[in-house]
C-alpha cells in the first residue's frame, strides 16, 4: 500500500445556512484512480474546487505529499494537474503553443520544456495538428489536448472532471486508454463522471457523496456489494406477475424496487434468487450482477429522491 | 494581510506570465492592433486640429498662445492614454474572462487570481504605452508638417505617462468587468464613464468649474492629470504640479480599485 498522494480530511464547506460538503474525507495514491461520484448537486464541484484551491474549506485538512496545502501552496499547486470539464483551452494560439503557454505557469520551469511538449503531442496523437488552431480538433482530441495540457508540467496528482461528457463512443474509449495509461505511469488520478461503467472500469476506489457526506466508500465491487448484494433482477413491463413480484420481495425485506421505464429492477441475494426462482418459475425475468447504475438509483431512493 | 499579497502580487512573476501571454497575443495580431490607433490621432487631427481648429482662435495656455491642433494634440495622448487600458480591461478582458475561459486555464496552475488581475492591468497598461507611442508618432509628423507645434524632446516621456495612468484606468475598469452580467452591458462604463471622463478633462476643450468641490474633483482625475501633465510638458516643457497630481491620482485609483477587483473578481470566477 503506497501512502496518499492527496489526503483531505473533514473538510466542510457552507454557503451561507447550506452545508455543501460535510466533513468528507478522502485519499487518492500514486498509481490509482479515485473515482468521485453523486448526483447533481452532491458537493463533487465544490470538493473539487477546494481541492484546487479555488475556495478554502471552511474546517478541515488538504495534504498533497504530506504537506498542508494551506502553507505550501505554491509547491502542491506545482504537484496538481487540472482538466475542467469547460473547456479552458487558449484558442489564441496553436496545439502546441497551448502546451507550451500553459507551462510558462509554474515553476520551477519544466525540464527540457520542447522534448516535452514533443512527447506529449505524440503520446496523445496531436503531432499532425501542433501548428494547428485548436479551433480544427473534435470534441475528442480538444479533450485529450485539455488532458495533455494539464500533466505539461509532470503533476503527481490529476483531476479529471467529466473527461468524457459529450464525447462519442469511440472518443470515449480513447480517453479510458490514456487515462489508464497515465496510471501506469503512477499518476494519481481523481476522476468525477456520470457514466457509471466509466467510474467502474477506471476507478481502483469509489468515493460516492449525498448532499456532501460520504455515502459509501472502498473498492468498487466492495461498494457495490455492501449496498446491493449478489444480483440484480430485471422484471420486464410486460410480465403479468410484475406487481405480484414486487409485493414478494418486499414482503422478503427488499428496499430497493426501483422501477426503470416500466421495468422492476430489485437487487437480491443469492437465496432470495432461488426462492423467487421457486416460487415464480413461470415468470420471465433477466438476472445481471450489480453495477453502478443500480448503486446510483439506490442510493437515490435511499435518500429520498425519486428515479 | 491578504490585501498587501493582493498588491504585492504586481511583482510576481505569475502576473508577468499573464502579461506575457496576452503580449504574445498581441504580436501574434500587431498589425490589425497598430493601424486602427495609427489612423484615429490622424483622423482627430484633421477632423477637430485642422478642421474645426480653423474656426477656433489661438488658445491661452499657461501664458502662451498655441493653436487648437496644438491643444488637442496632448489631449489625444490623455484620451488613447485613458482609453486603450480602460476599453482593453473592459472588453478584452472580459472575453477572456467569460467567453474564452482563458481565466479559469490559468488558474487551475500555480497563478493565483491577485496576479490574474494584475496581469490583465499591466498589459492594459502597456497596451496604452503602445498605443500613445503610436500618437506620438502621428503628433511628430504633424509638427514637422507644422500642423501642431510641440516640443519634440518631451514625446518620449508620453508613453511613460500613460503606463502609470493606464494602470489606474485598467484597474478601474476591471471592476466593471467583474460585475457586468453580459457584454452588452459593458453600454454602461463605456457610455455613462467612459465617454464623459475622457472629454471633461481638459482632453479637447479646457474645462474650468466655478464650483471650489468640482475643482478638487478634477484635480483627483487621473485623465485630467495625464492631460495637463503632457500638455505641460509638450508647450513649456514643464508639468508644473500636474506630474505630482498624475502619481497621486493614480496610486488614489490604484490602490483601492486593484483590491475591489481581486474581492469581485474572486467572487465571479471563483465563487468564493
């Protein structure tokens, strides 16, 4: 185990009588994929932005490298990288020039700045577009040109805020390969999405947060596990015992029944399985393991909101 | 505390990084940035110096008697001194701000928001000296033509005058550029402010209040400052008590509009 690159603990934030984050506690390791999720309005922006040192915490603690943010802010803000979901790029100048312009931003200068600015054009397939106006990129490579520009100065620690939205399929594969690769090379990433197969394919760890608090934390199949169990069971709108099953699982304990589009879908354990196997045998339904989406809608419910 | 780091902050380096990208913006662009303020001290000169100056007796400046042209051509330096920071950390300024989100690049790195704002004065500042040089050509021409009759010597005090105004006027109008919903509200600085400052300080025609209150008043304009300080300078070869005037009236500006544009401009991008 690797100690934290970044390290925040009990941090809180209000606006005015509204308490935006509330004592959240949060790591991420070099070499690992902190996956930050909730649902709009959850805190993840505000987190985010204390993170950055946008806004200072009202109470509580950030470390990068062991050290207070607070007293060693010029050299944590060196250790940061940042990608805004806006896009923030200089359409001034050109690909490259958007590299190094954002370079000229901190210091120590980076080393050998143009074999760098060289290395990460080809690394994230730019070289053809370097003397080009950004204006001329797609959605996808003016985000990995974002994502290029923020590790220009060689951050320990990479913020990913909705590296995807709004990017096409294959786009988005792009981006997860680059992001996985960044962690090979032993970046410690902090990742914000809504996709929740994103969040589950990149994250080593999950930190979902509700009205600023930490719901559920830990590895991602951990995290499923503990809210969700062992299966999740899809009851199609057609089938005439749709209702007559709901009512049996809830009579079994079941908390969960969320209805998707007229579907019933209802995490369930093992044994439940088998007695709704045995009980229901002529009934049609799909059984799939448990995923984010579904940790999504029940924590939703958990707190109140409705699907 | 906060606010000394605020001001502090024009030593920077991290300012001088912001000044330095919207320089290189600007050579990027220098020839559609030098010819339009090439061509608006011509147009001045020949509208209202030769023009309407025909119709204008000789002025009594300080003692000496000078023509129009000669009295408007330290009033050009005053009004392009004045205007190019002032329009520059209005408009262009909030470009980068909200349109562009140049702003929230720079600040996801080790610049902090003070050095944002102070770069954003600086340039405007130097974009003012720049402009003024480019006046400052425009009036030697017309001297040699015998349009206007200047002492040469003193122009390249000019742009000099305008960096240290400049920086008042941009710090002025950043706080404008912090609190505008829109762009087209902008109407209200450029017209409410903007137009009326830069032609009742003794830019164009001189102005001279009966009232003791508003003469105290103009004394703490920095427009008017810079005009009578390059007018001095460019008929007696003297500024009189005008170069004085000048730095207090833009460290009085300075000082208080550069920390309410860091509080509101924190407030805007930030959200702090």
């Amino acid at each position: 185990m690797t100690t934290a690159i970044l390290e925040a603990r009990d941090l809180t934030k209000s606006y005015g009588n509204r308490v935006v984050v509330d004592h959240l506690d949060l790591s991420c390791r070099r070499g690992t994929v902190l996956g930050l999720l909730g649902p709009n309005g959850a805190g993840k922006t505000t987190t985010l932005r204390m993170l950055y040192g946008f806004v200072p915490p009202d109470e509580g603690t950030i470390y990068y490298g062991g050290r207070r943010f607070s007293e060693n802010r010029a050299e944590a803000k060196r250790m940061i990288g940042v990608s805004t979901q806006d896009d923030s790029l200089d359409y001034d100048f050109t690909v490259a020039q958007n590299l190094l312009i954002y370079a000229s931003y901190f210091r120590p200068r980076v080393e050998n700045l143009e074999g760098r600015v060289a290395e990460l054009l080809e690394h994230f397939d730019l070289t053809p577009y370097a003397d080009a106006s950004p204006h001329v990129l797609s959605g996808g490579y003016v985000r990995r040109l974002l994502i290029a520009r923020s590790i220009v100065h060689r951050p320990s620690v990479l913020f990913l805020d909705e590296p995807t939205t709004g990017l096409d399929p294959s786009a988005r594969l792009d981006v997860w390969e680059l992001i996985d690769g960044m962690r090979a090379d032993g970046l410690g990433i902090v990742l914000t999405t809504h996709y929740m197969d994103e969040a589950e394919r990149l994250s080593d760890e999950l930190l979902v947060i509700h009205e600023g608090r930490d719901v559920v934390h830990g590895e991602p199949h951990r995290v499923i596990d503990s809210v969700l169990g062992d299966h999740v069971i899809i009851v199609p709108r057609a089938e005439p015992a749709r209702e007559a099953i709901a009512a049996w699982l809830r009579d079994r304990g079941a908390e969960q029944v969320a209805t998707v589009l007229g579907e019933l879908r209802v995490p369930v354990s093992k044994e439940d399985l088998a007695a709704l196997t045995a009980r229901f045998g002529e009934a049609t339904w799909q059984v799939r393991p448990p995923n984010l989406d579904d940790l999504f809608i029940a924590l939703a419910r958990r707190n109140g909101r409705s699907t | 505390m906060s606010a000394v780091r605020s001001l502090t902050a024009v030593a920077n380096w991290r300012s001088w990084a912001v000044f330095r990208r919207n320089a290189l913006v600007y050579l990027r662009n220098w020839r559609t940035a030098v010819i339009p303020p090439a061509m608006e001290p011509v147009i001045f000169f020949l509208a209202f110096g030769i023009g309407f100056g025909g119709f204008i007796e000789d002025l009594d400046y300080r003692g000496t008697m000078i023509n129009y042209a000669t009295y408007i051509a330290p009033g050009l330096i005053a009004y392009t001194g004045f205007g190019t920071p002032y329009y520059e950390a209005l408009y262009s300024a909030y470009v980068r701000m909200f349109y562009q989100k140049t702003w929230d690049g720079i600040l996801a790195t080790q610049v902090e928001l003070p050095s944002v704002v102070w770069g954003e004065i600086l340039w405007g500042a130097v974009r003012g000296m720049v402009n003024i040089s480019i006046v400052a050509l425009v009036i030697t021409v017309f001297d040699l033509l015998g349009v206007v009759d200047v002492r040469l010597e003193f122009l390249v005090f000019m742009p000099m005058l305008g960096f240290i105004a400049g920086c008042a006027f941009a710090s002025f109008a950043l706080i404008f550029t912090a609190v505008v919903p829109a762009i087209d509200h902008m109407n209200y600085p450029v017209f409410l402010i903007g137009w009326p400052v830069s032609l009742v300080s003794n830019t164009f025609f001189p102005v001279e209040p009966q009232s003791a209150a508003l003469r105290a008043l103009m004394q703490l304009n920095p427009v008017y400052q810079l005009a009578e300080c390059a007018r001095g300078l460019l008929v007696l070869g003297n500024p009189g008590s005008h170069l004085l005037g000048l730095l207090g009236s833009t460290a009085l500006f300075l000082v208080p509009c550069t920390l309410l544009s860091v509080r509101l401009t924190r407030r805007r991008v930030l959200g702090d």
